[in-house]
C-alpha cells in the first residue's frame, strides 16, 4: 500500500522550498502516446514540478496508458485530476479528491466521492481532499457545463474567500481555483489574494494563462501551485515551458524582497 500523505507532505515541503510550484496538466483526450514521453522529459527538464492527468471527458479509453507512460519517464509526482470515477487509478502517485464546492450539486459534493471511495481505498491510492471552485470566465467551461454547477462570480472575491474558509473548516487539504481549459480569462488576481489571505492550506489556480508573465501575477497574489495545460497543447508553445517555470519559481522571491 502506498504511503498515507506522501506526497501531499511532498508538496507542502516543496512549496516552503521554492515558494510555488509549476504542475503541468496532461489531457489523455489530447495527447499523443508515441510522443508523450520526449514531452514529458523535456518538461521535466524545464522546471515543471508535478504532473496532472485527467480531463473532463473520456473521449478515447487511454487514461491508463497515459498515467503509466508519465510514470516511466518521470521521478516527479503524478496526480490524478479526476472527471469522474472513470478515472481512477493505482498507476498515479495520488489522486486529487475533488469537491465542487463552487456548486450545489450534491453529485459533486459528496455523491461521485461515495462511488469512488472504495475503489480509491482498496488499489490503496492517497487522496488529496480538494475543494475545487469555477471561477466564471468568459465562456462555459466543459466542467460547468458537465457538472451542472454554476461558477462564483469573478467580481466578487469574498463570496470565494467564504467558499474556501468552509472548505478549510471542512478539513480539506488544498484549494483549486479554475477558470477553465482554454478561458480567455484567468482567475482574478484580486480573487487569488483574497482567498489566499483568508486560509491556511495551499491554493492552486489554473486556467487560461498563457505567458509567464501572466502565471507569475498569480504567485504573487498568493498562490502556491500554478497549472498550465491547454497552452502547451500547441506544439509551438512547448518551448516556452522553461519559462514558465523560471517565472512562477522567481516571483515568490520577488515577492519576499518586496515585503
């Protein structure tokens, strides 16, 4: 059996390391198997801090395989970002345990984790309890639209900081705030600092960030992971990586010699 919180622990002594962290997130609808090894090693090399598998929808049966293809070529963590409770698997390190706490679809508070909690204790995989918040954007994204949930507004940051000060009193162990694959829009940052500054456990932002730029204003309003998937989707746009890793790992000590 894998070892109770290893690698949440792992991410909560990385960020104290290196201030944030750079995931990348690996759609199996939209990866190539043949080449998703060289991708994976050339991100690695790049700066990236974990991996994230998962995907709204399961449009082809390679979920599996492209867990166990990350995993061969990768020493980083590999985490499950879960759909649904198809996507399950002993093949990851640790599976993000995600409630929707930005809806009030009882399905996605509690009713998927029911289903998917005995399969998750049986293949004896570690569960990261996540309160997972859509933040609205400009279009509807896949998860609100799959999930029957209705996004927090984006004008209105305390309405967030209440949802995440719950989810901490709840006992969950992380915060994920997503905007959605592909937005046009990111979380605000004014929503990221609020919410930062109302919990104690690390927040996540994802979602419609393509430059460095743009992922280093997320640290500096006070997250401590940044995702970045559907940009690097393009070929072009892989280079970039490096990048990426270096803003997001630079701005916590900008901003520590600012304070």
């Amino acid at each position: 059996m894998k070892q109770s919180c290893g690698i949440y622990d792992s991410i909560l002594y990385a960020t104290r390391a290196k201030g944030a962290l750079f995931f990348l997130l690996i759609d199996p609808d939209k990866t190539r198997l043949d080449t998703l090894p060289d991708f994976i090693t050339a991100a690695e090399a790049g700066g990236v801090d974990g991996f994230l598998v998962g995907g709204s929808l399961a449009l082809l049966p390679q979920f599996e395989a492209t867990l166990v293809a990350v995993k061969a070529v990768s020493a980083k963590p590999v985490i499950i970002f879960p759909g649904g409770i198809h996507q399950i698997s002993a093949a990851a390190d640790a599976i993000l345990f995600l409630s929707n706490i930005s809806g009030r679809n009882a399905e996605q508070l509690i009713g998927q984790h029911v289903l998917a909690a005995p399969i998750i204790r049986r293949i004896g995989l570690e569960a990261i309890s996540t309160g997972y918040m859509i933040v609205e954007s400009d279009r509807v994204s896949a998860t609100e639209y799959l999930s029957y949930t209705k996004p927090l507004p984006r004008h209105k940051p305390e309405i967030a900081a209440a949802h995440a000060m719950a989810a901490e009193l709840l006992g969950m162990k992380l915060l994920y705030l997503e905007s959605g694959s592909g937005a046009q829009q990111s979380v605000p940052n004014d929503m990221i600092s609020v919410v930062a500054h109302s919990v104690d456990i690390p927040v996540i932002v994802g979602g419609g960030l393509r430059t460095p730029q743009a992922a280093a204003e997320k640290v500096r309003a006070g997250a401590s992971v940044v995702v970045v998937g559907n940009h690097f989707e393009t070929d072009g746009h892989r280079e970039q990586i490096a990048d990426f890793a270096r803003a997001i790992h630079e701005a916590h000590q900008d901003t520590m010699l600012e304070i």
